[in-house]
C-alpha cells in the first residue's frame, strides 16, 4: 500500500518573511572513547588474577589495568587502552585515545572475553528552565511574521472558555526540566533540513559530514527502481544522509497519466491539477519537538534539551508501508539486515505525522501491528497523527494497537474541522487554525521551515505557519520526551497513562455558535464539534501536569531486604532474603527481580527467588556475597535496594575426647569420609 501524504497538505499556507539571525555552532567528537566493558566470568583474564570487593584500591586499578591492557592486544589496539572504575569484580570502564567510543564498542563487543559493552555516555542532569525561558524572538508575539499570537500553543492555557484554552501549559513542565540530551525523538518524516540555523546542535554529528546522524530509508537499492529512485529524489536508493531534498511535484508530473507522480499534487478551484511545492514536512516536526530553545532567535521547542533522529521514508507523493516499517524499527535500535543498526541513538520516542485510509490490517512479521509492537517492546512509544479527513475516521496506522492517536483542537478547545476523529484517538492537543475566512491567522502553528519552492534554499532561518494533525502530534511527542527525560524508565504503556490521567477535560462551551457535540465517525465530514472522550481522547494534553505527575512518580518508591539469618550465616545453611518496596500512592510492584552482584566465591546463583519477593542462597564455603532487589511497579519504574551478606565457614565442632561416644560428627569428616569411599568404588577394575 502507498499511502499518499495526505496529512503534508496543510503546511506552509502562510510565507512569513524571513528573519535573518545569527548561526549556532554545535560542539566536536570527544577526544577519548569511554565504554563500559564486562568480562565473562571464565574469562581467562578474569581467571588470571580475581578481583574482590574487598581490596585495596590500588589493587583494583591494577587489575582493571591489566584486563584493559590485555584486551587491547587481543583486539590488536596495541597498548592504546586505559581503563577506568570497576563496577563489579569483572565490569569495568575501558578507554582509547585517538578514537570515538561507538567505534571503541564494536571493535571490544568482538573480543570472545567480552560479555557486553556499552559507551559509557555522559549524562547531564534535566535541568529546568532559568528565568526568563524561552527568550527565542517568536515565543510570545510573532507580529513580524504576522501572526501576534506567537507560540500561544505552547503557553499557559486559559481557563475562561472561548479564551486560547487548548495551549499545552509547556511552561510548567519547563519548571521540571527542558529535555535531556540522552533522549533521543526520531522524526519518521520527510528528511529534515540540517543547516536550519534554528536546528543547530539538535542532531548528532557523523564524523567528516555536512549532514547529521539519521537514515533515508527511501529505496532499498540504488538500482531498485526508477519510481524508488524519483520517490526519494535524491538520486539514489536508501542511504545515511536523512537531508530533505524537497519533495515538489511539477504540474506535468502531475498530470501524466500512468505517470509515477500522476494526481500527487494540489488542484486549482476548477479542479486542474497545477503540482505543489516542497513541503518541508520533517523540518516542520522537528522544529516544533526540539527546535534550538531558548538561544534567542526563531521559535521555541516544546523539548529544546532532547537531541533529534532523524528517519526519511516520505519522498514525493508519499511512502511505502514497507519503508515507513523499517523506519520505525531502525529508529529504535531493532536490526533490520541490510543497514547497520542504530545501536549508537535508538529513539524513546517515534513522532509518525503520516497515514493513510484503511484498517490496521494483519499480524506477523511486515505488518504495522508487529512492527509497533516490537519498538514498544524495545521501549519505545510511537505517537501518531489521527488524521486529516475532516472528522471523518482514522487511518493506519493511527488506529493500529500500542500507538498514541493524536487528534487535533482549535485555540477554544473544540475539534477542529480538519481533525479525524473516533474512539482510537488517545489524547488531543492544539492543530492550529486562523478563526477569520479572511484577513489576518490568528492562531495557526509556527515551525521551521525553509522558503525554497523545489530544492532547498541553503542554511535558510525560515518559519512556516500551518494547520494539521501533523502538528498537534509533535507536541505531545515533545512532551513525551520531557516524561522520559524526568524517568528514562517509562514503558510505553506508562506513557500513555501518565499522558491520559493528566488530561484536561473537554470543554462544552466557548466554541462557534451553533455547533454540536462530536459523533462517532461515519463517511459524512463533521467540523468543529465539541469533543467527547469517545471521539478525541481523554482530553486536552497538559504537558505541565504530565511531566510533574512523572516528577512525583519519581523517587517516591524504595525496596528494603530482610535476611535471615540476620547475621552469622555460615556455608552450607541456606539464607533467605525477603523484599518489600515502598511505592508511590496508587502503584503495585508488577515484577520482582534478584540480581547476584557478586558471589564471593560463595555462591554462584540464587537457590530460588525468580520473579518472587523472596530468594534464597545456598552457600557452599565463606565468602561476601552481594545481592540486589529490583522492584518494577506497574508504571514501569524500577527501584532496588543491594544488601551485603557475609558468610562464615562451616561451624567445626571439636572432637570429643575421652571416650564418650556418641558426640557431634564434624560435617567436614563426614564429607570427606564419603569421598573417599565414592573414589575407591571408582577404582579401575
Ligand atoms: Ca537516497
Ligand atoms: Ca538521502
Ligand atoms: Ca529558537
């Protein structure tokens, strides 16, 4: 199936003029690689000389040291790398100079002593908005571009109804935090312009490269086809530069009949079909997401700290499922053969501002449901545009299972005429729209764009104003990546209920006069109507209340262990290890999990303990042994608690002297009493 990018129509109805502004520069590679490497435990450098958690520090460097230099020279680096702090008696940090760490963690992850390795990123805290957030030019008046109302979606909504009530209330999830760099949103679009200057330093860099880290996934092979080739117009099948070429449709294109681009453009009011303009429909999401914020130019993100991935599958007039499933899978981080994986950013969060009519159809391998399904497994959340079918039902894969359906509102909070409608919808949130038939937009959608009609216009600070579920969709992507900035946890599943349970209600009154409640949809169009729970979501997004209900959610859970015996434990007696957490108001712990942290050559697993609250250990000599409790509550949050238990020989008793039979046997003998008697009776006939 094709799905024609029905829901590109609806930008860039309005040409603001251009603000020129100052360029951003981003920041170089790092100069040492820095990965996370655990040793298998039969390891023949793990077995050369233990560590114990009990040495000296310099002891510990030492063999951290030596491990770290040894893998080098199997892994024919020489002596290039370093090493850093233990985290267990075989993980521990590795460098190299002189390369970065993904390539560091491929070249180690092929070592047969290497268990796992991971890059050793660094981390900055989500930090809250400073004072004054956000300074960028368009925020609060975007009169030079003609439209005063500036971001009003993004602001503090109004409770006066027929007041700007529908605004996703940023600022307040602004006070929480303003995105995290290791969240990652891939925007499953068109491509993006890289050189908008108010995208500056939201993507990745690619080493020795113009454009970002991200895929085009348009075509499978350079000699596929010709209509792969014209789709993705960018002179080839897919490959790793995601740069928007534009996506025009010239009107000869148009109307050639059995033409691939035949009927893929606009019409004129008699019904001619004229082509359209590049629509820059990528650019337009990723700019409301995660545009540069706060950097005193342009426009506002709603997650101005997350970092930007972005996945090509729409060319000109569309994209096929097969590369929009890909897409999806490779923005994850799941393997797709062919095209190396993205282990290096898989996404939290999918923004799909793309569908077609049609049901979800089918299961297994190659349908949407099963490609969904495998990124919420990953742990990722795909949230997806109802539709623009004037209230008409959603497509696919908006009413496909596991996804956030986004439906769109007016400033007054009633659906607006465009929006699809229908009981998949999750949630809705501001789609823009002008108010006047004539005269000035009052409150249509700014985002990034770029002013060339066909082929870009370099580097070009350019912002367009438009309307469509396209664009509500990215607000509640942006919040999404705020929730996971707070709480990298979150399960999809948690996502979407924290987002649903701090809706606000739908409002019945303040509309257009004379407009009725929305019904479930049929083929006739229905206009702005009064929402229902039944026809757009829970509600009206609330990104203020969804990430501070996430803030509350967090650090409010704690696990405690109960050992028995409390002390004293010696080889040989079993010891038991009761959890119990603490959780936030309303959660239940869903699973538990007991992790040996170190056996201390005391153990080498749990008796029992799988998904109980209760593990025991068997201890066969003495030792220190650590273990760890995770508690996973029903929102997906996870909290543990280690505890240390020490074990003691087993207890020797003395023999007894002096005749007097019948005294304690000392276990120790009688072991080695039934050695011995099993070695003879192996004896050689
Ligand atoms: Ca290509
Ligand atoms: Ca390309
Ligand atoms: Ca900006």
């Amino acid at each position: 199936m094709r799905l024609k990018n029905s829901l590109l129509i609806l930008a860039a109805l309005l040409s603001p003029g251009l603000a020129s502004a100052q360029s951003a520069t981003q920041s170089s590679a790092p100069p040492e690689a820095r990965v996370i490497v655990r040793f298998k435990a039969e390891a023949d450098s793990v077995k050369a000389r233990r560590m114990a958690l009990d040495m000296e520090p310099g002891e510990v460097r030492g063999i951290a040291q030596n491990r770290a230099h040894a893998l080098g020279m199997r892994r024919g680096l020489g002596a290039r790398l370093g090493s850093g702090r233990s985290l267990d008696v075989r993980t521990q940090v590795v460098t190299a100079r002189g390369m970065d760490s993904a390539t560091l963690a491929r070249q180690l992850a092929k070592d047969n002593e290497v268990e796992f390795v991971a890059v050793d990123q660094r981390r900055r805290i989500a930090a809250a908005a400073p004072a004054g957030y956000p300074n960028d030019t368009y925020y609060a008046n975007a009169s030079a571009l003609g439209v005063t109302a500036g971001q009003w979606y993004l602001q503090t909504a109004s409770s006066t109804p027929g007041g700007v009530v529908s605004s996703i209330n940023a600022p307040a999830a602004w006070s929480v935090t303003t995105g995290s760099s290791s969240v990652v949103v891939a925007v499953i679009d068109t491509g993006v312009r890289f050189d908008h200057p108010d995208l500056a330093g939201q993507f990745f860099t690619v080493a020795g490269q113009s454009y970002g880290y991200g895929y085009d996934m348009i075509g499978y092979a350079e000699n596929s086809s010709a209509a792969s080739v014209a789709t993705a117009n960018d002179g080839n099948g897919q490959d790793p530069d995601a740069s928007d070429p534009g996506d025009w449709i010239t009107p000869a294109e148009d109307n050639q009949v059995g033409g691939t681009f035949y009927h893929c453009g606009n019409q004129d009011s008699t019904g001619k079909y004229i082509g359209s303009n590049s629509s820059w429909h990528g650019t337009h999401v990723a700019g409301l997401i995660a545009a540069a914020t706060n950097n005193g130019m342009g426009m506002a993100g709603v997650a101005g700290g997350v970092k930007l991935l972005p996945v090509r599958v729409l060319g000109k007039c569309g994209g096929y499922d097969s590369d929009i499933m890909a897409g999806m899978l490779w923005a994850a981080g799941i393997p797709v053969p062919g095209i190396p994986t993205n282990t290096a950013h898989p996404a939290k969060v999918l923004n799909m501002s793309l569908g077609g009519s049609g049901s979800c159809a089918g299961t297994g391998t190659g349908t949407y449901a099963d490609t969904i399904a495998q990124v919420n497994a990953a742990g990722a959340t795909v949230v997806v545009a109802a539709g623009n079918s004037e209230g008409e039902a959603v497509g696919v894969p908006g009413n496909c299972p596991g996804v956030i359906t986004v439906a769109a509102l007016r400033q007054v909070g009633t659906k607006v005429g465009f929006s699809s409608l229908g009981p998949e919808v999750s949630i809705a949130a501001p789609g823009g729209n002008c108010v006047n038939l004539s005269g000035p937009c009052l409150y249509p959608i700014l985002a990034t764009g770029n002013s060339g009609a066909t082929v870009p216009v370099a580097a070009d600070n350019y912002y367009d104003y438009g309307f469509g579920t396209s664009f509500s969709t990215p607000l509640v992507v942006g919040t999404v990546a705020l929730m996971y900035s707070v709480q990298p946890q979150l399960t999809p599943s948690a996502v979407k209920t924290f987002l649903q349970q701090t809706v606000r209600p739908f409002v019945s009154t303040g509309g257009t006069a004379g407009i009725a409640q929305c019904t479930a949809p049929t083929t006739t169009v229905q206009d702005e109507c009064y929402c229902t729970t039944g026809t757009c979501g829970a509600g009206m997004l609330d990104a203020g209340a969804a990430v501070q209900a996430v803030q509350a959610a967090v650090g409010t859970g704690s696990v405690a262990i109960a050992v028995s015996p409390a002390s004293g434990a010696t080889a040989g007696q079993t010891i038991t290890l009761t959890a119990s957490a603490t959780l936030g108001a309303g959660r239940s712990v869903a699973s538990w999990a007991w992790t040996l942290t170190d056996g201390g050559g005391a153990v080498t697993g749990f008796a029992s303990g799988a998904n109980s609250a209760t593990a025991t250990l068997q201890p066969t000599a003495a030792g220190v042994i650590r273990v760890m409790a995770t508690a996973t509550d029903d929102l997906g949050l996870s909290y543990s608690m280690s505890s240390t238990i020490t074990v003691a020989a087993a207890a020797t008793t003395p023999g007894s002297s002096g005749g007097g039979g019948g005294g304690a046997f000392n276990p120790l003998w009688l072991l080695g009493l039934m050695l011995a008697s099993w070695l003879l009776r192996r004896q050689p006939r």
